[in-house]
C-alpha cells in the first residue's frame, strides 16, 4: 500500500484512484471484505491526520464506500479439503516448508497477527503446553493449550531459530509478516474455492464445537469477550444434540455416526 501512490501529491489523489487501488489488491491478494475495510480504514486515517495538520483539505475516503461484511459467515475445511490442501503444499518446496504454519492455525485458532508477529518464544510453555498472547485484539490475553499437533509445529519452528524472539519463521530462519506469496496459490492449486487464511480460525472453532466442546471453552480459547461471536457455531453440534434428545425418547435412541478427521503423517523435509 505504501507504493500505490508514489511521487503523487497527496492532495491529487482522487476517491476513484483509491477505489480502483483497494478493488485491484482485493482481487490480487484475495483480500476478506474486513480487510478491505481495515486498508479503507489506514488511509482514512492518514488522509484526517494531514487535514489536521494543514497538509490536505479533503478526504476522498469519504466519497467511498465501505465494503459489506458478513460477520456471521462460517467457512472450514472439511476433512477431505485439509487433504487436498496438504497434497498441494506438499507439491513444491517453496510451499512445503510452510506446512507448520498451517498446522498452528488449525490447531491454535490464532489469528493472523497474534500467530505471526505476537507468538513469541517467551511466552511459549513447551512443558505446560501452553501459548500465551499477552495482548490480542481485544487487549486482553489469550492462553492456548498445544495439542499435539501444535507442539509438532512448534518443533519444526524450533529448529529455525535460537529458540527467542518470534516463533513463526520460514526454512531460512526469516521471521514472516504474511502468507500471500503461497497460501492463495496452494488453495488454488488444491482446488478449494471461498476460501480466506481466516477460516482456519473458523476450521479450528468448527472442530471444537463438533467434538462436543462448550461454547464457553471454545469463546475463551478464541478470545472472544462474550459468546455472541462464538454462537454462530452453536449450530454445529447437531450430532451431540441428537444424543440430548434420543434421552426422553421412549425408543432405543440411534447414535450418530461419529466424526472422522484426516491426520497428516509429518512434514516434508
């Protein structure tokens, strides 16, 4: 974003130019409608600070609409997606080495910034199995237990580094601040469409709610406030509530078929 407008003035940049920059990087980066809004969001904000400051007289932010969000919106991968997706990864080095990165998301339900940036090694107790973020979105901190799939990640991360500072780093030991130079590529190649590096929150809280998980563990290990982001997932529990129902039935109650999750063997070298 810090190119878009290079050498221009500020006061020249017209709401269309800002428009058709934020619509061109949405389609380029498959960016969420929230995160077109959070780019809206930046540049109205640089453009109120120089109206401030006398530099500019407008805001052509405000000639732009914001784009709609689907807060409620509930994408995962199923089982058979996750497989399809690790086969693509798989497929190229370049892709493959990013594996861990998949894994900490699906299995910690991190968000983006929190995983890539806040996990610190500090604040990872390899012998509690728990990861802390101090600060999150919502300013409070977030614990999360490792599950063993978590803790493989971990290792494999652990090997890149001298075990300080970031925990997220790719096979050269670089600390990363994104993952737009290979997930939407492996998605595309997997074949999976609708698809944003956000769902893996979802996938991770989809899971919890299916396994029979309550909503209160799954809105403090999402680190939601209250549960009224965390219900959404409330419907997902319908093979635990059939189990509810079956106990005032005066029949022999079915028992649901039970879950099946495909599980990776490891990662590749």
């Amino acid at each position: 974003m810090k190119g878009w407008f290079l050498g221009q003035a500020a006061e020249t940049i017209t709401a269309h130019q800002l428009e058709t920059k934020l619509e061109a990087a949405r389609r380029e980066n498959h960016w969420a409608p929230a995160t077109v809004n959070h780019h809206h969001t930046v540049v109205s904000l640089s453009f109120r600070l120089a109206i401030a400051k006398d530099k500019v007289k407008e805001n052509p932010t405000r000639k732009i609409r914001r784009v709609p969000e689907d807060n409620n919106r509930v994408r995962y991968l199923s089982a058979e997606e996750e497989k399809k997706l690790r086969e693509a990864i798989r497929s190229k080095p370049e892709w493959a080495e990013h594996e861990p990165e998949l894994d900490m998301a699906i299995h910690t339900g991190l968000r983006r910034t929190d995983m890539y940036q806040r996990l610190v090694w500090e604040n990872v107790d390899l012998s509690l199995r728990v990861a802390t973020i101090p600060r999150s979105k919502n300013d409070e901190p977030v614990h999360i237990p490792l599950n063993p799939s978590a803790m493989r990640a971990l290792a494999a991360f652990k090997t890149r580094g001298d075990g300080t500072g970031r925990v997220v780093r790719n096979a050269a030991g670089e600390t990363l601040v994104v993952n737009a130079h290979w997930f939407p590529d492996a998605l595309r190649a997997a074949g999976i469409a609708n698809f944003h590096w956000h769902d893996l929150r979802h996938t991770f809280a989809s899971r919890l709610r299916q396994s029979g998980a309550p909503l209160g563990h799954i809105a403090e290990l999402m680190g939601h406030k209250g549960l009224s982001m965390t219900r959404r997932y409330a419907h997902l529990s319908i093979a635990n509530l059939h189990e509810a129902v079956s106990r005032i039935s005066t029949d022999t109650p079915i028992a649901p078929e039970p879950m099946r999750e495909t599980r990776a063997d490891g990662y590749l070298n």
